[in-house]
C-alpha cells in the first residue's frame, strides 16, 4: 500500500488589535483573561505549505528559509493537537514565510498560526468549523485566533475551563468598513521580551493587571458600538486608550518592559497632532516599537508623508483591511 500524503497551502494575515489582549485566564489552553478587537490586514501575508508524510521520521520545519529549533518545537507542539485530533502520528513537512520582519511586533505569531491551523485542517480533512479552527489556532498564539477571520474581528475569552468558548468571530468585513492602516517601522530588531513572556511578567508582578482586566468589557462594548456605528472618533478615543492602558500595565511590569523608542514617541506626537488639526487618523502599538496608524483611506497619503518625515522611522507599510485565512493550494 502505497503512504497517503496530505498537503495543503495556506495563507493569513497578520491583525492589528484595537482593544488589546495582554494577559491569559490559563497558559497551558492559551486562554485570554479577556476580549479582544481587532483588524485584519491585507497587505503583509504569512504563506505557509504543510504536508504530511509517512516516511518523515520528524517534523522538518522552514521557517523563512531556515532550520531553526525553537521554531520547529512550537510548530512541532501545535501539529500534535491536530495529530490527536485526526487519531494519527504522521510527521510533517512544513515551509513557512513571511513577506514582512518577524518576531518586531507586526503580529507574525497571529498570522502564522491561523495560516498553520488551517493548512493543517484541510490537509489532514479535519472539516473544522470557523469557530474551531478558531479555537485551536488560539492554541499556538492567542491572536492567531483572530487571523483566522477578515475585517474586523471580535475575541471572546470565554468562561469554559476547556477554552471551547474561546475564539473569534467576525463582527463587519473589510469592504464594510474600509480603513487603512499605516505602519512606521522604527526599528528591525527582534524585541528582548516576547508577548508570551511579557504578558506572563504583567499578570505577576504589574500592580495594574487587575484594573486592566476590569477595564476591558467597557472598552471592547464601545469599540464594538463605534465599529458597527462606523463611528471612527469612538473607535479612536477607545482604541488609544486600550493601547496605552496596556502600555501602563507594560511599565509597571518588574523589570518594567518598555516597548517604545523614541521615534514611537514622535509618531504619537505627530499622529495626535494630525487628528486635531482634522485628519482621520489614531495610532496603536503593540509589543514592539512600530507605531501602527489607523486611518480613513482618503488620509492615509498624508498620514505615511508625516510619519516618515519623523527621524527614526525607517520606512513606512500601507495596507488595507484584508480577509482571513485561506487555502491556496490543496490534495486533501
Ligand atoms: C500586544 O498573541 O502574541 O499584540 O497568546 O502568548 O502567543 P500569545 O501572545 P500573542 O500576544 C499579542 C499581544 C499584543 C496585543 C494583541 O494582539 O491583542
């Protein structure tokens, strides 16, 4: 009898959160301590080839053209939850890349992932439901949870101790509402402090966990309001506030975890100072120093001229808001 082979490509983007999540319920289930929002991208892709192969000994990972051994441990772990769910112990080859820096806070945790998760369902013909899908993405990366849907995107972080109430689901797509988003890049390096880890040093030690907890049910009802509403003043106001109440919560870490550089500093300036003078425009930022502008599509011209006039940003990314995870490509 001749081996089955399984293989599927898949692809996702990387999403941006508005109302952020930092900080877990549970860390073997990855299960958020709360909501989250989110937009999905449409410009930075993760593309990711997996193929399951009866005579491969172990998992062989690529990760951006690279044998790299943390990488293929966590591949590796994630892979397991679908062997178990298909009743199977078949290795897999699998060939990831990103078109965009990874691991420097532009979310290609999220991205690769929910492009992971959904190869691995369509390869192995697990026929998941979105929500599942969903759920076991959330397994590898919280907001991969997230990428597995397109638009605007909406993160439950559930009750259940078995996490299956937590995933995502979409709240309006992408044409709905059509934003864009620009990106400063400040800075290439790959940040000291992971999300993973951070967020872990935050619950422990950060005197202001609990209020954050506390906070983000208010914040995510008005983002969800403002976005249904196309209200961009309230989601500006709120997501702002979520970002930095995250920031805060970052700071007060032991040791603090500062995220920013000076040029992300300029870009808060800057960007605050545009929307009083009346362009559409609020900034978020994430466990990086790249500072990410939200803004209506007929301002985002303006937006990237100011930002890179700022010293310090290296180059600036325009993107729109894209779909979720798809497959390209598949045998199964
Ligand atoms: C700051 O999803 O990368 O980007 O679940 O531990 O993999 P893990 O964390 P991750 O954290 C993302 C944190 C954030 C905010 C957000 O995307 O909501």
């Amino acid at each position: 009898m001749t081996s089955p082979i399984w293989q599927a490509t898949a692809q996702a983007q990387p999403n941006i959160a508005l109302v952020k999540y930092w900080g877990k319920r549970d860390d073997t289930l990855n299960l958020p301590a709360a909501g989250s929002l989110s937009i999905t991208l449409d410009a930075l892709h993760t593309r990711t080839t997996l193929r399951f192969d009866e005579t491969l000994a172990a998992d062989d990972v690529l990760f951006n053209g690279q044998h790299d051994d943390l990488q293929t441990r966590k591949i590796s772990a994630f892979l397991d939850l679908f062997r178990t769910h298909a009743g199977i112990a078949t290795r897999a080859s699998v060939e990831t890349a990103n078109d965009f820096p990874t691991g420097a806070g532009l979310a290609s945790s999220a991205s690769g992932f929910a492009a992971l998760a959904l190869a691995a369902g369509r390869a192995l013909q697990l026929q998941l439901p979105p929500h599942a899908l969903s759920v076991l993405a959330r397994r590898g990366s919280g907001s991969a949870a997230r990428s597995v849907f397109g638009g605007f995107v909406e993160m439950t972080a559930g009750t259940r101790d078995d996490g299956e109430d937590a995933f995502a689901s979409p709240l309006l797509n992408a044409a709905a509402w059509p934003l864009t988003v620009v990106v400063a890049i400040t800075s290439r390096a790959v940040k000291d402090t992971s999300s993973r880890v951070g967020m872990d040093d935050s619950r422990r030690t950060s005197p202001f966990y609990r209020a954050w907890v506390a906070t983000a049910n208010a914040d995510l009802d008005a983002a969800r309001e403002a976005v249904h509403g196309r209200d961009f003043a309230r989601l500006a106001e709120v997501s702002e506030a979520s970002c930095l109440a995250m920031h805060a919560v970052m700071l007060a870490t032991r040791p603090g975890l500062i995220y920013w550089n000076a040029a992300t500093v300029e870009c808060i300036h800057a960007l605050r100072a545009l929307r009083a003078g009346g362009t559409g425009v609020f900034f978020t930022i994430d466990a990086g120093p790249q500072v990410k502008a939200v803004c209506l599509p007929e301002h985002a011209e303006a937006v990237a001229m100011a930002l890179r006039t700022i010293p310090g940003v290296a180059e600036t990314m325009v993107s729109g808001l894209g779909e979720g995870a798809r497959i390209i490509e598949s045998d199964a």
